[in-house]
C-alpha cells in the first residue's frame, strides 16, 4: 500500500515540469533554512527535497543521453592518436 502510494506520486511528480519546479526553489530553500516546528515547515522540507530530486534526476538522466549517443561503432575503436605498432622478427 505504501509502495503504490510512492509509485502514484512519483508519476504526479514526473508529470512536472523542471522550469516551473526551479521557479520555486528559492521559496521553498528560504522556508527550510527558517525552522519551525510546524507541518507547513515539514510540507516546504519535503516539497523542496521533491524539487532538487527532479532537477538531479534530470541531470542524471541528459548525462546519460549524451553519453549513449557518443557510443558510436567507431569510438570503440582504437583511439587515432595511438600509433600501429606491429612486431616484427
């Protein structure tokens, strides 16, 4: 029960848009850097937490796009700078 709970805000979340979420960051790092012991002050933590995990995914994840689309058949191969050296008897 508590997983699925997880899976269906982690969807909502994904439904997002990063420009919008970084619009709130600053609010929501000024809420947490101002400690009180309130659920509203817990609900900022939380929702600021939610927005850097968005903005790390993202990163992770255009990292790892360039990364596969370098792969190419030919950067497997020997780098061109390295001479052919061949042993000869």
């Amino acid at each position: 029960m508590v997983e699925k709970a997880l899976e269906d805000i982690a969807e909502k979340i994904l439904a997002l848009d990063e420009a919008s979420l970084t619009g709130l960051w600053e609010k929501y790092k000024t809420k947490l850097e101002h400690f009180e012991a309130t659920r509203e002050w817990e609900r900022a933590t939380i929702i600021f937490f939610i927005i850097n995990s968005v903005k790390v995914k993202n990163s992770i994840f255009n990292k790892r796009i360039i990364e596969r689309q370098s792969e190419t058949p030919e950067s497997k191969k020997a780098p061109l700078n390295v001479p052919y050296l061949k042993r000869i008897k």
